[in-house]
C-alpha cells in the first residue's frame, strides 16, 4: 500500500530537476547571440558614421554649387536662401546647418574653388627658370579657371564686387594678394639669377594675369560673336613678356 504524499514526491523531483548542477551550468553559459563574435565589433560602428559624414559633406558641396549657380544666374543681391535650397534639393533650414548667410556661402565658394590653386603657386618647385613658372601657371589658368566653372567665380566677383565690396575684399585678401605676393617672390628670385633685365614684374605682376582678365571678360560680352583662343594669347603675352623683359 502506497503511504505518504505523491504530490509531494512530484514535487521533490521537480525542484531536484531545477537545481541540477547541468542546468545551472546550462544557464550561466551566454547565448550565441551574446558572444563577443555576435556582437557589433568596432569597424561594423564606424561604418554608419562613416555614411553619415559622406552624406555630410556631399550635401555641402551640393549646397555650394547651387549658390553658385543661382549667384551667377541672378546676381548675389537677388540670389535667396530659398532658391539656394530649391536648386540643391534641400530644406532651406539645411543649408543654416552649414552656413550662417549669403555671405559665407560666397566665402566657401572663393576658399574652395580659387584657393588651392593659389597654394599651388605659393609651392612651386625650387630653381625652374621664371620662363617655365609663369608658363606653367598661364597653362594651370586655362586649365583649371577658364576652362571650369571657376571661371564663374571670378565673373561674379568683378560684376558684383562694386556692389558688395566686403566680397570684393574676400577675394582680394585671400585669392589676389596671396597671388601676387607669390609671383614677386619667384620674380626676385629670377632676377637675382639674372633672368630679368630690371625689376619692372616685380613691381607690376599684374602685368602677367592682366591677358587673364581680359579672357574672363570676353568670355562673358563677346565670346558668342568672336571666340578666344585664350591658351594662344597665353603663349603670346609670355612671349611679348620675356622678349622685353629677358636680359
């Protein structure tokens, strides 16, 4: 005859079941969604970061391009932020993300399309006759000014420099003064190695980006009706340079 409780004995076994030693090991052991091989490890974080300042600053220059083609469609007064932002596809508070005004919007344009070119003038390589520089820069001009959208920038700046002088300054201080303080070191370098027969670009380097601002000029009044060969007037002015100039 059966004596005692059988719920008990059940019941026995059931908290015998829970505290065996397998199954607490079994529930300390972590998951294998809990591994450390699971889990993000840190190059898998710096992806969407990565994503994110790529996204960034192309939405940046998508904003600087737009400035700069409604400031060269409708003047830099007319220009406002809200066609900036209809032009580059963004929200007009995006672009306040970026730049604070107008203003700076300009400011960008100049430090990132004319600047580096100047620092490549700024850099030259040591001991080349002033000849092969000045040829060098006049081809660099073509290339990279003239033949770019770059070209729009300076436009703009002569047209509405008058107006807005504090843009005007910009370029000035940070584009045409470094330029020509570029060009008289070279210039004295070449005439200390006898290069030059007197001083005369060192005191008048504008004499040498002078055929530069014609071009600009031509391209936008009189380009549609008698087309420029503008690197062909760049060989000729060196050489209209150096025959009066060379020793």
């Amino acid at each position: 005859m059966r004596t005692g409780n059988p719920r008990g004995r059940g019941t026995r076994r059931r908290a015998l079941h829970r505290a065996s030693p397998l199954r607490q090991a079994a529930a300390k052991t972590p998951s294998a969604a809990k591994t450390p091989s699971a889990a993000k490890t840190p190059s898998t974080r710096r992806k969407p970061a990565a994503n994110r300042a790529a996204k960034s600053e192309a939405r940046r220059a998508a904003i600087v391009q737009a400035a700069l083609d409604e400031f060269c469609a409708r003047g830099f007064a007319a220009t406002r932020i809200d066609d900036v932002a209809t032009r580059a596809g963004v929200a007009k508070g995006t672009i306040y993300l970026y730049f604070d005004d107008k203003e700076a919007l300009f400011r960008e344009i100049v430090t990132t399309m004319l600047v580096p070119l100047i620092m490549v003038l700024e850099a030259p390589p040591p001991e080349i006759p002033i000849r092969d520089v000045i040829t060098r820069f006049m081809d660099l001009f073509v290339r990279e000014i003239y033949s770019t959208q770059r070209r729009n920038v300076l436009r703009l700046v002569m047209t509405e420099g008058p107006r807005f002088p504090e843009l005007a300054e910009f370029h000035y201080r940070n584009v045409v003064e470094r330029a020509l303080a570029a060009m008289r070191v070279l210039l004295a370098r070449a005439f200390a190695r006898g290069e030059l027969k007197d001083d005369t670009l060192i005191r008048f380097p504008q004499l040498i980006v002078a055929p530069g601002l014609v071009a600009i000029v031509w391209s936008g009044l009189f380009d549609r009706f008698a087309p420029l060969d503008v690197a062909a007037m760049m060989r000729a002015h060196i050489d209209t340079l150096f025959e009066g100039c060379a020793p």
